[in-house]
C-alpha cells in the first residue's frame, strides 16, 4: 500500500486491487465454505452424536472401529462401503473447510507479512494433506496395512 | 503475536455489540474443531497403520481431563454449526438482512436448546464411566 500526502495530516491511501485470479479463486472459496458447511452441519454433527454420545467415546474399542471399516481381512460388505464412503467425503469436506477457514484466520494476523503468511500455510496445507492422505488410506486399504491380521489381541 | 488477539478480543466485545461477539465465538470455535479435527484423524487413521498406538489414543479418550475437553468439543461443534448455517442462510439470502438481529438471538437458542441433552449424555456417561471404572 503506497500513500501519499497531499495536504499536511491528510494521508491517502492507494490500495492495489486484488488480482482477478485471486478474486475468482476467493469467490470459489466463499461459496465452497458455504455448501461445504451445510453439508457438514449435517455429517460431522451426525457422527459426533452417534459416536461420541449416542454409543459413548467410553465404549469406542479397536475391534468396532476395525469391523465398521471392513479392515478385519475378510471381504467388504455393503454396510462397511457406506460407511466408508461417508467417512470419506466428512474427511475431504471438513481437512478443506478447515484449512480455508485457518487459512482466513492467518491472513487476518500475518496478511501484512506475506512470508511469513505463505510460510504458515504451506506448512499447514501439507501437514493436513498428509493426514487426509493418511486417513483414506487407512478406510480404503486398511486390511492390506495391516489393520486385520496384525491386530493387538 | 499476542497483541492482535487482545486487540480482536476487546473490540470484539466493544465495536458493534452481538453479531460481533458471535464472530469471534464462530473464530474460537471453528479452530477449536479444526485441532481436534487433525488429531482425530491421524488417531484414528492408527487403527489401521499403528492398532497398539490406536489403542494408547483410545485410552487418552478415556480420561476425565479428556472429557472435559469432549464437552467443550461438543460445544464448538454445535455452536459452529448453528451459527455457520446462520451465515450461510443469510448472506445466500440478501432479503433477510433485515432479521439480522432475530437471527442472531436464534443462533444461540438453537445452540443451548441442542446442546443441553448432549452435554447431559455425555456427563451422564462420563460420572457413571468413572464411577465403576475409576479415575486413571
């Protein structure tokens, strides 16, 4: 932001309008928090009042986890696909809600130091794909790391 | 690094009354959701990749110091929710700007009115858990 004075204590302030690029891609952004947010108005807070109280985080064990993802080693029934598949979609919906909505916060307190800005949310975005990458590997192709036959018990 | 949050916070409360107070608990809440949110998953992800460390996170669940911080979960999360589809139905919907004010006290009714029997279930659960299985 460039200023110029033109008369004494009358300071003007020229604000360079943000990119076109970057105007669509925060148009894209804002509708997404929107829908995405409906969207999981209804998914997160569902699982959070099945599995948190409904069954209780005190009677969650491995062995329930492991037969409602079909990771047990045996052959995938339709019930665990739909499981799967919702646990799916809450994963990518929220990690990207979430990262836009910590990426809004960031740039309200580092926007005006773009390093360190750009700095914090690289790091963010690859610590949050590594966990989303981490978590649909675990629903799809949990049998085969090991989840089954290596069990604890 | 601390001076802006005060600053957010103060004129928060001061500028422009509830909407404002609701922004920042919709900020508050939301990153509240978003640590769990990362910890969850990669603690979950464990049941398939790592089940003896999937098992250690699982025990962590069962603390009373993690209860306590499920409610304020359970909070966040229904606060944000309610709140989130507050602004959504509002800024998709210019012709309801009006209502604003009616719209905020909702947002907060609609919160307690959902989260009294949650966090009554998940006490419940809790005091009786502890009660026959002790404190660890």
């Amino acid at each position: 932001m460039a200023s110029t004075t033109i008369t004494p204590g009358h300071t003007v302030r020229k604000v360079r309008p943000i990119p076109q690029t970057r105007n669509r891609f925060e148009l894209g952004m804002w509708l997404f928090m929107r829908y995405s947010g409906l969207a999981l108005v209804f998914l997160a807070l569902s699982h959070f009042w099945m599995q948190h109280v409904l069954i209780g985080t005190h009677e969650i064990e491995f062995a329930g986890t492991q037969l409602r993802w079909g990771i047990t080693g045996q052959p995938v029934t339709v019930e665990q696909v739909i499981w799967r598949a919702y646990y799916a979609v809450m994963l990518v919906l929220a990690v990207a809600h979430g990262i836009n909505g910590v990426r809004q916060v960031t740039y309200d307190y580092f926007g005006h130091r773009p390093a360190v800005y750009k700095g914090l949310m690289s790091v963010i975005v690859v610590i949050a794909v590594l966990i989303s990458l981490g978590g649909m590997a675990a629903l799809f192709m949990g049998a085969a790391a090991g989840g089954g036959e290596a069990a604890l018990r | 690094m601390l001076n802006p949050l005060i600053t957010t916070a103060r004129e928060s409360l001061r500028y422009k009354g509830s909407g404002q107070v609701l922004w920042l608990l919709h900020r508050i809440s939301g990153l509240g959701v978003v640590i769990f949110l990362g910890t969850h998953i990669f603690g979950m992800s464990m049941a398939a990749f790592n089940p003896p460390l999937h098992d250690a996170m699982l025990a962590v669940y069962k603390t009373p110091l993690f209860s306590i911080g499920e409610i304020a979960l359970a909070a966040c999360l229904v606060f944000h929710a309610v709140n989130g589809t507050r602004i959504a139905i509002l800024e998709l919907r210019p012709s309801l700007w009006e209502k604003q004010q009616v719209a905020t006290r909702w947002s907060i009714i609609i919160t307690l009115i959902l989260l009294a029997p949650t966090i009554i279930i998940m006490a419940y659960k809790s005091i009786s858990y502890y009660a026959t299985h002790g404190l660890r």
